[in-house]
C-alpha cells in the first residue's frame, strides 16, 4: 500500500509539472517595455520553485518507498535531536533560494518601482470606484484641476468632482471612461479610490497596482504595441467586481491627438 | 330636516362646481442663459448596454428643447388644493433599459405602486437616495420579476445604480394627483382645477425650484410660465 501511495506520488508530481514545461498557460503576449524582466524573472521563479517542488516530491516518494515497511520496534529520529543537520540544511536551502529570488527580482522590481518616472512622462489620472474606472488628462494647459470630493455627481459625469466654474485649471480637463495612451510613450499613471480598494490590472501590460483609500499611488509603464487590452479590478470591491472593468488603448501619436481632440470637442 | 337638505344642496353644488366649474393652468417652462452641454456616457465597459445606443448617450440632468425649452420640470400644485387623498390604483413603471433609467424623472404619488423593471442582459442595482424615506437598495438580475415598493412620505429622491455608476434618474413623490412633467416644447398642463388659490412649484433637479401663485376662479383657463436661470457648468 505505501509503495503505491509512493508511485501516485510521482505520478501526480510528473503530471503536474508537463503543463508547466510545455508552457500550457503561457502569459499572453507583454506589450510594455518593462515586461521582458518580468517575465524573466517569473520564469526563474517557476524554474527554481518546480525543480524544488519535484524534488521535495521525489523524495517525499522514495522516504516512503524506502522506509514504509521498517517494523514497530525501529526508531524514529526526531528535532532538535537526531535529525539536526538535516533540519537546519533544508532551512539553510530553502532559505537561501527565497532569498536569491528576492535579490534577482530586485531588479525587475526596482525597474518599475523605485525608478522614478522620467520629467517627460506623460501624466494620467485613474479613478477607481464602485464599479468603475475614469481617466483625467490634463488637458492642454498641462495642469490637473483640484479635486472637491462633494462635488461628485455622477448624474451629469461631474465623475472627478471638477468645479470649471471657479477652477480654471479645471476647465479643459478630459475626463474619460477609457484610458487612450500613445504608443511608445511613458506614462505616469496617478492613482486614487474614490471609495473602497480596487485593483488595476492589464495582464498585457505586466502591471498590478492596487488602488488604497485614502493614499495617492502611482506607476509608470511605457506600452510599445498598438491595440485594445482589458483592464480589470483584481481585488474584490463588492457586489459588482465582477463586472468592473475599463479598456486600454495604446494607439500611435497621431491617433492619440485626434482622439484628444475629439474628447475635448465633447 | 331644514339642515339635512341644506347639507344636501350643499355638497351637490360641490361636487357641481368640481365638475362644472373646473379650472386648467396652462404654460411653459423655459431657462434663461446658456446651460451645459450634456456630456456622452461612455458605457463601453458593459457591451450589452453599449450595443443598443446607434450613438452614445448624453446626460440627462438637463434636456433641453427647441425655444430655450425645458424638458423634464415637474410642476406640481404644491398648496391650495388639499390632497383628495386618491392614489392611483394602477402602478407607475421605472424601466432599466440600455443601462438608462426610462423615464428619466417619473412622478408618483405616496403610496402609489411603483414598479422597478430590468429589461437588460446585465445585473443592475437599484438605489433610490431617499432622505426623508426608508433608504434602501436592491440588486436585480437580468430575468428577474420586477420590484414593487411604494413611497409613503412625499419626496424628491435622486436614483443610482450602484453597478453603472452613470445610470441616474429622479423619483418625486408628491401628495398630491395635480402634477405633469414639462415635455419636449417645456409645456405642461394642470387640469381639472376646482376654483381656489393656488401655489404652483416647478422643480428640476439641476436648477432647483420655482413657486407662482395662480387663482382659479370658475370654468378658466390660465397661464402661469416658469423661468429657470441656466447653469454653464
């Protein structure tokens, strides 16, 4: 019985792991110029956590293969005792491998993370509220208008609490259901909740950002491929989630002007 | 006796007044100034909605007509005639349709039926912001029957759909059955008003109210016009 438990074992590992070397699920194609780290780094990531998930499954199998029938009066060997070294090894191993993905993925991390955006990136706000998302760019004047939270009223799309009346940075502000960026260009995405956490998340893209009540969060990415990408709420903000959702466009310059233009003709 | 008959012909001249000597106000709502332009709703995150719209929608807070028309004003006789307590016995219908509330303002009385209908293929969520009212909100798959309530205490009760953050619409719950709705020429019509002096109010939700007082004297017609200032943002 416990050499059968020992072969299910292997089987289940062997099986598991042929999805994951024919890249069965692949990541659907990077469209950003930060992603090819990413996507490095998450391959070595699989590489070095399936060589120690096979491993620790091999040898899981062969312990019970080897020592299933030993009889009643054998010994065990228990920690801290007998088993010491082998004990501190694993955890020497295996912590030495969490902390060499960390360090490699410094870099992958740090490239999105700690580099600040460059002077010329280009910035956009999102908003992120039950259940929607909403764009502002600045408009020509390449200032924001300032932000009055109880003047929000969806009724008449005022979705950013905009006062153009007094505000004349407010004035030729977009605001947009749909977030249109011009290829090749990096972007300087502002963050805010209006209400609860949200998530912003373009697989494409290999961002995941979460949106804090309360904190003004930002990313920077540059997409380098034209076309029309999902972007979704990955972290559950109540009863429609599941239906919360915008597009990214990444569209070339000339595009992106007329799409501007037309915005703010609207 | 004497008394008996003289309450007889008394409340036969009533009821004969009512009838006969029945009064209309007639007018017109209009706006002064230049209003917003209504901003187009991009719905694009819910494709069943998008697709029945040729062209996107625009907001409806302010829908203007022809002659600086003003479409959507309830007008309401808001004191003179006491409430002949009537609730109409059939309910009033608020539609979701193309992720849009059908009509955009719906008028009822308290405690008349109101029925809440979800003619998409998407879930909406219900959510009339009552103040003076119970507070409530309410989800509705697609398929689902409709949802029947009613309002017991008269008021103006902005509604939002907490899935389409652009849906909005406008109950008002008045106390009264003199009441319609300015259409697309901004005209409205009060009929069947017995003779007495009355306030007039117009209400838009952007704009705010107006009040005229208006007097009916015998079988007349009236005109009583409102004004409202427009607002440019």
């Amino acid at each position: 019985m416990a050499k059968l438990f020992a072969v299910i074992i292997v089987i289940i590992a062997i099986l598991s792991a042929i999805p994951i070397v024919k890249h069965t699920w692949a990541a659907p194609e990077d469209i950003s110029t930060h992603g090819a780290l990413i996507d490095e780094q998450m391959g070595e990531t699989m590489v070095e956590a399936g060589i120690a998930f096979l491993a620790a499954q091999l040898i899981l199998a062969l312990f019970v293969w080897q020592f299933s029938n030993r009889g009643r009066e054998s010994k065990l060997k228990t920690f801290p005792g007998g088993a010491k070294g082998l004990v501190i090894g694993a955890i020497l191993l295996v912590g030495l491998e969490v902390l060499a993905l960390g360090v490699f993925g410094v870099k992958a991390w740090a490239n999105q993370y700690l580099t600040p955006p460059a002077a010329n990136a280009m910035p956009i706000q999102a908003q992120a509220g039950q259940f929607a998302f909403y764009f502002r760019y600045p408009g020509p004047d390449g200032k924001f208008g300032p932000i009055h939270p109880e003047m929000i009223n969806e009724g008449n799309q005022n979705l950013f609490g905009l006062d153009p009346e007094h505000d004349v940075e407010s004035r030729d502000d977009i605001v947009a259901a749909e977030l249109a960026v011009p290829i090749n260009k990096e972007i300087h995405l502002l963050m805010h909740a209006k209400d609860v956490g949200h998530s912003f998340f373009v697989r494409e893209l290999r961002v995941q950002q979460d949106f804090v009540p309360g904190l003004d969060v930002s990313v920077h990415f540059t997409a380098n491929k034209v076309g029309k990408y999902e972007i979704v709420c990955t972290q559950l903000c109540g009863l429609g989630h599941y239906n919360m959702r915008a597009y990214l466009e990444v569209m070339s310059q000339q595009d992106f002007d007329n799409w501007l233009k037309q915005q703010s003709g609207q | 006796m004497r008394t008996r008959q003289t309450l007889l012909t008394l409340s036969t001249l009533l009821v004969f007044s009512a009838v006969m000597f029945a009064g209309t106000v007639n007018g017109k709502v209009t706006y002064t100034g230049t209003p917003a332009k209504p901003k187009p709703i991009d719905m694009s995150k819910e494709p069943s909605c998008a697709k029945q719209h040729a062209t996107p929608i625009t907001t409806e807070s302010v829908v203007t007509g022809p002659d600086n028309a003003l479409e959507n004003v309830v007008v309401y006789v808001s004191s003179g005639a006491p409430d002949d307590g009537q609730v109409p016995p059939q309910a009033v219908t608020f539609d979701q349709k193309g992720c849009q509330y059908v009509p955009h303002v719906l008028v009822m009385h308290t405690d008349q039926e109101l029925k809440i209908v979800n003619d998409d293929q998407t879930s909406h969520n219900i959510h009339p912001l009552s103040k003076v009212n119970v507070e409530w909100n309410k989800s509705q798959p697609p398929g689902t029957p409709p949802i029947t309530t009613k309002y017991d205490k008269p008021e103006f009760i902005s509604v939002k759909c907490n899935i389409h953050p652009w849906m909005h619409g406008e109950f008002a719950v008045l106390k009264t059955n003199h009441f319609d709705v300015s259409k697309g020429s901004g005209t409205f019509s009060l009929p069947n008003l017995p003779p007495g002096k009355y306030t007039l109010t117009a209400w838009q939700e952007d704009y705010g109210v107006q009040t005229a007082d208006v007097t009916i004297t015998g079988n007349e017609t009236k005109e009583v016009n409102f004004t409202f200032k427009a607002k440019a943002y």
